[in-house]
C-alpha cells in the first residue's frame, strides 16, 4: 500500500488525471443506468394499457407516426427508437412509422391519415410545420376531414417550443420524452390555435407558435456558427450583428381585425341523424310556420391601420399561455421598440432566444384576429414562421381558433383549470 500511495504522489499528474476521468465515467454510467430504469418504468406504466380487456369486435386503435430522423441533429430516430416505440408498441396500438425524409410522400400522407385514429409528431418544431417533401403536414391536419383527429407531439429536437405548453418541463431528456409518449396514451387533449398565413402568390402555411420579423430574430439564427465560443455564443452573436447599421428598422404598414367572439365548442360526438320521414316533417314545418325573412345586411369590418417602424415584428397564437376559459379569440402582435442601446439589444436578443415570442417591456401589444402585413418594395430578409425560415413579403395572417386537438399531460390540463378557475 505504501508503495502505491508512494507511485500516486510521485506521478501525481497522471493520479490526477486518471481520478477526473474515473469520475466522469462513473457519473456517465450511473446517468445511463438512472434513463433505464426511467425507460422500464416507462414501460411498465404502457404495459397496464397494452393489457386492458378489450371487446373482440373492437378493431385496434391505429397510430401513424411521423419521424423526422434529421431533427436534433440526426439523433431522433435512436432517441425515438430507444424511448419511445417500445411504450407505444407495449401500448396494444397498431403503429405505423413515417420517415420524413425522402420525396414524393403526398400521396403516402393522404392515405395514412385517412386511416389513422390519431397522429402522432416526433421531432422538432420543424418537423409540425414542414415536412421534407414540401408537403405541410400541419396544413393536411387543419383540413376539414383530419382536424377531429387528435394529434401527440413527441418532443425529440433541439427546438421544441410547443412541448412546454402540452407536457410539464424536466431537464432530463429521456423523461421528458417518455412523459410525452405516456400522455399520449393517457388521451387527454386540449385545444390549440393555429395560424394561417398567405402570401399573395403562395400556398397558405400554417403555424402552431407564430410568425417572428426582424433583428433579433436573424440574430439567434447565427447563434450556431459561434459555437467555440461556449456559454457565450447567443451574446456574441447578438453582439456581432450590431456592427451592421445601426438602429436596424424593419418598416412596414399593417392593417388589423380586433378580436372575436368565442362561440360554444361544439360537441365532440353528435346525435345519430334522424329518420327521413322525421327530417321532412321539420322541414315542412319550419318552412310554413316561418315567415320568410330578407337578409340582413353584413356589418362592415372595421379595420385598424398602422404605419410601424421597428426592430422585431412577432405574430403569435396564445397556445404558450393556454387559457381553456377565455371568451375572445386573438393573437398577440408584439412591435418592439426601435430606439435601444446596442447592449439591450444583446440581453433581449438572449431572452428572446430562450422564449422567441416574448414581448419586451415598453413594445406596443395588440390583440387581433386578423391582420395583414405590407412590407415596402425591395424588403430583404426572412422570416421566422414556428422556426422554419421563408422569404419575407407581403402576408395576410388569419387566427384558426381552437382548430386542433394535441394531446397533453393530464398534470398540465390540470393546471390550467386551476389557473382558470383562481
């Protein structure tokens, strides 16, 4: 033993080295062995739903799977492979896997979703909005025949802003993704709005988050290319684009609806139709008993007009701050202020990289249901719809109230009824 303690001290750089490395390969193995047992417990709990009894004549519930393999930098499908499918296929689902990554899949698409039971989305935000194929997946779940069909979000990218609306935050990835297939299974839903935004000579896109315009926005792009830099790569990032010209003002004109209306969410099962013999009669009836009425005359829109100079224009739904009671529906347009020191506009930039739709102090707010945005000749730039980047011009951005159902952790519904009720 003297001898060994007499070697370590005489080699005391290499002991050094040798501790620090044994060190970190026992925390490495003992955070591999707390995601297992994550991961078994996690299978377990979809084992009890695999095992529930179940009518003969009842047909397996069918799940289609869209997975994005390129999203956290081509790490989704081990990630989705390792934590996920084992729960849903333990669940008794019948899963069916899609890989975004080749072309031609419209068709594909269109099939399997006529018969799906639901939709589930694993990736990033990229992979909500836009599909490989230049089919927008989120376009096909808004329209008539798929919008009743629940959706589950599977948070497997880098950027996955809508996971902190549906699922409770938790620093551990492996949870974070088990808790998002568990909640799945689970089946409760709430409902999230969406926005539909159109050019003048392309196809509507549709977003979940929102629509960001401007300096800080093309900022955080760049934050990747510093990334020797570390814990300060987002301020130098901020901090490199104000050697640009400098204040950077974004104008534009824009034009506004106030907000609208919430009518009574309608039932999600309706009554069986009623005999022939029935719908005649009520129809007879109504139109003898009835006098006939001449049509009102349709109330003007009275539309706001704005002339804006700016830093950073935002459009965003309010799935972040979910409000299941609310009796308007509206986004929130953020316009901050174009007069700040470069030094705020390297904390806000951090913040805003953190939360992208968050409206500094001292920006002007304003609650529409529509607007259109007209960008002056000759405007260069992106923009930012739900992460993904498309060529700035001219929009009509329109608010689809309560359109889609996701599924979300009960803990989280749970809150949010409390919230209502306080």
């Amino acid at each position: 033993m003297a001898k060994v303690l007499a070697a370590l001290r005489h080699h005391w750089k290499k002991s050094t080295f040798g501790a620090c490395l044994l060190g970190w390969g026992g925390h490495w193995l003992y955070g591999k062995h707390c995601d297992n047992l994550l991961r078994r417990a996690a299978c377990q709990e979809a084992q009890a739903f695999g095992n529930q009894l179940m009518p003969a004549t009842m047909p397996l519930k069918k799940a289609t799977v869209f997975l994005n393999p390129a999203a956290c930098k081509g790490k989704a499908g081990n990630l989705f492979e390792k934590n996920a499918a084992p729960i849903l296929h333990l669940s008794g689902l019948d899963v069916t896997v899609v890989k975004t990554d080749y072309e031609g899949q419209a068709k594909k698409l269109l099939e399997l979703m006529e018969n799906t039971d639901l939709i589930i989305i694993a990736g990033g935000d990229g992979t909500v909005q836009e599909l490989h194929a230049n089919v927008n997946l989120l376009s096909l779940c808004v329209q008539a025949a798929f919008s009743k069909i629940p959706i589950g979000f599977i948070p497997l990218g880098k950027t996955c802003t809508l996971s902190h609306t549906l699922y409770p935050e938790s620093t551990n990835q492996v949870q974070h993704i088990t808790n998002a297939t568990l909640a799945i299974l689970k089946g409760e839903t709430v409902p999230l709005d969406v926005l539909q935004i159109k050019g003048e000579k392309e196809q509507p896109v549709f977003a979940v988050s929102g629509l960001r315009w401007g300096s800080y926005r093309d900022a955080g792009v760049k934050v990747s290319k510093y990334w020797y830099l570390g814990p300060l790569k987002t301020k130098a990032a901020h901090f490199f684009s104000t050697f640009k010209e400098w204040p950077q003002k974004h104008q534009a004109a824009l034009m506004y609806l106030g907000p609208t209306e919430r009518p009574p969410e309608e039932p999600e099962e309706k009554s069986s139709r009623p005999p022939l013999y029935v719908r005649l009669y009520r129809r007879l009836r109504l139109y003898w008993s009835s006098p006939k009425e001449l049509p009102q005359e349709v109330a003007p829109e009275n539309w706001e007009e704005l002339k804006m100079s700016t830093i950073e224009l935002s459009i965003a739904t309010r799935n972040r701050q979910l409000d299941l009671t609310r009796t308007e529906d509206f986004m929130d347009i953020c316009i901050e202020a174009e007069s700040i020191s470069k030094g705020e506009f390297v904390h806000r930039g951090s913040q805003k990289v953190r939360d992208p739709h968050m409206c500094s102090e001292g920006s002007q707010r304003i609650q529409a249901s529509r607007c259109i945005l007209q960008l002056p000749e000759g405007t260069e730039g992106s923009f930012g719809i739900d992460n993904e980047e498309y060529e700035a011009m001219p929009v009509e951005v329109k608010l689809l109230p309560r359109k889609l159902r996701f599924f979300c952790d009960p803990r989280m519904r749970e809150q949010l009824l409390q919230a209502a009720v306080q």
